[in-house]
C-alpha cells in the first residue's frame, strides 16, 4: 500500500453527520461487513470530532465543519477526514448513494494511509521521520524560522526566502550529517526576531536550500509521504530542484521530467515510472520540503495509460530507448 | 515525432567544455577545427574550435547518434542556425568561473528558443564551485522567463557527469512527447 501502514490495531471512528437514518444503518452495516478487508479497524461512532466523518453536501453543519476544517492549523494537527456522500456523484473522493462496499473500502483505505501517516508526525512525534518533523514546522503558522542542530553545528532554514544558514559551507558530508545523525529542530517565532537575527549573523554560510531539502526529502522519508500530500491529488513541478551532491539518482530525473510536464497523482506517478511506492513517497516529500510541488487539476487515467503506453512505443520512444542502450543510461 | 537525423548539439561560450564533453561519449577520435585562439577576451585559452566540433555513438541497428560541437564565438551565429534544424536536442554548457554566466545564457535561449521551449535542452553549469553564481539563479532566471529546464553543476572531464545530462535531456523529450 502507497504510504505508511497503520499500527496493528489501531481504531479509527468514522460518525455520520447529516445522512438519512437508513443510510446511516447502511453504513454501520457495511463497516461490519468490511471488517477483515480494512488495513485498520473501523467503528461508527456519534462522536463529531471522529477520525472521519461521512456527510451529506447538503447539510449546513458539514458544509460549516469543512470550512473550519480547510483553514491552517496552528498547532499543525491532522485534520478529520471528510467523505461526501449523496445520490448524486460527489466525484471519485466520495460515496454515492446507495451504498456500494468496494467504494467504501476504497474511501477508507485512502482514510487509513492518511490518517496513520499525520499521527505519525503529530501524535507519535518521536516516530515522526526527520522529513515529517521539519515539514510539519515549516508549514505551522507564525514558524518564521527553523534552527536546525546536528552534533555541535547550529543552522537556520528560513522557509520565507528558502535559503538555508550554517556556520560553513555545507557540502555532501555536512548534508550527509544532516541525513544520518540526529537532528533537533527548534522552531522560531515572531518573538525570536533578535535572536533569529544574532543567529544569521554568526553563520557564515547563507545558501539556497534546495541542496539540503532535496536531501532531506529523499533520505529520511521513511517511505512515506508527507500527511499533507494526498494520494487522490495531482501533483505538477514549477521547476527542476538543484538535486546537489546526494540527489542525482535516475529514477528523479524521470519523475522529475514528467512532473515537469503533467499532473499525476502520487499512484499514478508510481505506475507511470515502475518506481516503487517508497520511491515516488521520498522524490514528492522532497519536491514538497523544497517548495516547487504545486496542486494540480487531475488528468484522467486513460490519458495517462494512453500517454505512457506512447512513450513507450513510438518512434520517439524507441530512439531514445536506443540512445540510452548504446550510452548504459538509466542504470539506478 | 517526425523521422529526424539523430545529431545532438553541445553548445555554449569559448572554454565552456564542449570540445571535451563530445570527446567523453563519442565512439569515434572526435574531428575538431581548432585553430589560435585570436580572441584572449573571451577566453585566454591557446586553442579554440573555429568551426565544429563532430563525434559520433554508434546505436544498436548501425544508426549514428551524430554530436555537433557548435563555436562559441558568437561571430558564428550564423551557423548555430544551420545546424540546430532537425537537432534531437542541446546540452548547453556554462563556465560559472566567468563573468555573468546567467546573461551568457540566456544569449543560448534566445539563439536556441525553439528547442528551449520544447524542453529539448538541458544545462550543464562547469566551474560550478568559482564565481558567486548559484544554480538556483539560474534555475531562477528560467523561470522568469516561463522555462522550465534542468540545471546541473558539471565537470564535463567525467562521463558520468555527461551521461547526466544526456540521460535529463532524453527524459525531458519523452515527457515532452507524451504531454
């Protein structure tokens, strides 16, 4: 499964909120009929402040909850899952009525990788992958600044102008220090302005952090992708990273040209380049650390099956099969 | 994709390293047209090439993946033109060691905007280690002006390092093509 597993029995409460009373037995039904396929396990609940909460789009409540719930988080918490549902098609991400179980084991296991992975980074936050931590920092409200401490070297990653201080030049065997050793983060608020500024003055070293976030994002990502990615949105690359001295591998440099040049989603990435799912968690969290991943309208599946069965197989494709096999590129 | 000659272009200013980069990849004794360099302004280097820069890599099928070596001088311009039709694509090398590389660049993109725009060029920054420029400002300056081009900090006496930028140039054509 794309994304992390969920610890054995871990319980998720799914409550419905706005659904007729019929629908609602469906549910519960269903959910017990679902119980040996989910990768964790489901309860209904009455509880509003459920992991997931199943609603109808025409119910004001939850038309008001999904605002509150679409505005940032301060503290960083992972938000409620919310699922539409309603006998007219609420699109891929929601329940059509009636009930069908495949569409509902599909919007729970999507539930389930979501969830696991932002307890991961908030709740467990000792488990959280030094990917995660920094991530969730940088993207806490009024976080103007992350120092960032690994042995006896103090730095600063400024999220505003994307540039990274230390107190040398960082070249592959700081970055790899960064990657391999623990590593404390310590965000820094508008109070810490004074400090922040003495900070910048000590360190010698003021770069673009692409090298370091790039870094980051593919080594220690745990093979799974940030709790603020979502396997069901299409993603697209505003530009090429600097992938520096760790991140030259070929499997970014394909990734990397196609979200270059079209959306796909995290599952559609994995299968329009054979990477695993690891792979395609490690490559998107760093797109995301660095800042150039953006959110993008999805493709539909058959351009995509279309577009990467032609790369395959056109004259284009196999010349430059050729080119490769006669240079042995593409080896790792 | 139309049939096309199969030529790959190395371009870039005097000294860059595009005589070099043809020779760490080509099948063949590369034929080059160096003669004194006249022009100690642009580069202090003894030797320039004054015409092309010519090798070869023998595909599986006996099809030659042709590699032009374009002048540097951009008194030459006229013959960028000549050779860039039909080109597959272009590795454009930079010297980060000279002054302003960026602005250098962009000389290529606007002489080369046709395989620029169809992501059929890829750059590849040498020296990165000299000067104050970064590659982010060049990533920055594609940008600016709608680009999006992979850059990459070279040392184009490692094949590696050339295959690097063959391998981003032949995977942005694929995406290219299937958009």
């Amino acid at each position: 499964m794309f994304n992390s597993s969920p610890k054995e029995g871990t319980t998720y409460s799914l409550a419905c909120l706005g659904l007729e009373g019929h629908v609602e037995a469906s549910l519960k039904s269903l959910l017990g009929i679902l119980r040996n396929k989910t990768s964790g396990s489901w309860q209904h609940s009455e509880d509003i402040n459920s992991d997931v909460i199943v609603y109808n789009p025409a119910s004001p409540l939850a038309l008001a909850m999904l605002r509150r719930e679409s505005k940032p988080k301060a503290s960083g918490r992972a938000a409620h899952i919310f699922i539409p549902c309603s006998s007219e098609d609420p699109g891929a991400d929601g329940l059509t009525l009636p009930l069908r179980a495949d569409r509902l084991l599909h919007c729970l296991q999507v539930a389930t990788v979501q969830l696991s992975a932002a307890m991961t980074t908030i709740g467990v936050s000792k488990h959280a992958s030094l990917c995660e931590r920094l991530d969730a920092l940088m993207q806490t409200r009024d976080v103007i600044a992350v120092s960032i401490t690994v042995g006896n070297k103090t730095g600063l990653i400024n999220p505003t102008r994307q540039m990274i201080h230390w107190p040398r030049s960082l070249e592959a065997d700081g970055i790899a220090q960064l990657i391999m050793e623990d590593v404390t983060l310590q965000p820094l608020f508008a109070a810490d302005l004074e400090k922040l500024r003495h900070m910048e003055q000590e360190m010698h070293e003021r770069m673009p952090w692409d090298a370091v976030m790039w870094a980051i994002g593919v080594s220690t990502s745990q093979a799974r992708l940030l709790p603020r990615l979502d396997l069901r949105k299409s993603y697209k690359l505003k530009r090429w990273p600097d992938f520096g001295p760790i991140g030259r591998r070929s499997s970014d440099i394909k990734c990397t040209a196609l979200l270059t040049h079209k959306s796909l989603t995290p599952p559609e990435l994995a299968a329009a380049t054979g990477f695993s799912e690891a792979r395609i968690s490690g490559f998107l969290n760093a797109c995301a650390l660095c800042g150039f991943l953006e959110e993008a309208q999805p493709m539909s599946r058959t351009n995509l099956a279309n577009n990467h069965m032609n790369s395959e197989t056109s004259i284009a494709g196999g010349m430059l099969q050729r080119i490769r096999k006669a240079l042995a590129l593409g080896a790792n | 994709m139309p049939a096309q000659e199969l030529k790959l272009l190395f371009a870039g200013p005097m000294g860059a390293g595009k005589t070099t980069a043809i020779r760490t990849i080509s099948d063949i004794a590369p034929v080059s047209t160096e003669a004194a360099n006249i022009d100690k302004a642009q580069h202090g280097k003894a030797e320039t090439t004054v015409g092309l820069d010519y090798g070869e890599t023998l595909l599986e099928g006996g099809e030659r993946l042709r590699l032009y070596g374009l002048p540097g001088q951009t008194r030459f311009e006229f013959m960028w033109k000549i050779v860039m039709k039909g080109a597959l694509g272009m590795i454009l090398l930079l010297d980060n060691s000279r002054d302003d590389p960026v602005a250098q660049m962009e000389i290529y993109l606007d002489a080369f905007e046709e395989l620029a725009r169809s992501s059929s060029m890829v750059i590849g920054v040498g020296r990165s280690a000299e000067g104050s420029t970064r590659i982010h400002d060049y990533t920055q300056k594609l940008q600016a002006r709608g680009l999006c081009l992979p850059v990459f900090a070279v040392d184009v006496r490692k094949r590696d390092d050339v295959l690097l930028l063959l391998e981003a140039l032949l995977q942005q054509i694929e995406a290219y093509e299937t958009i």
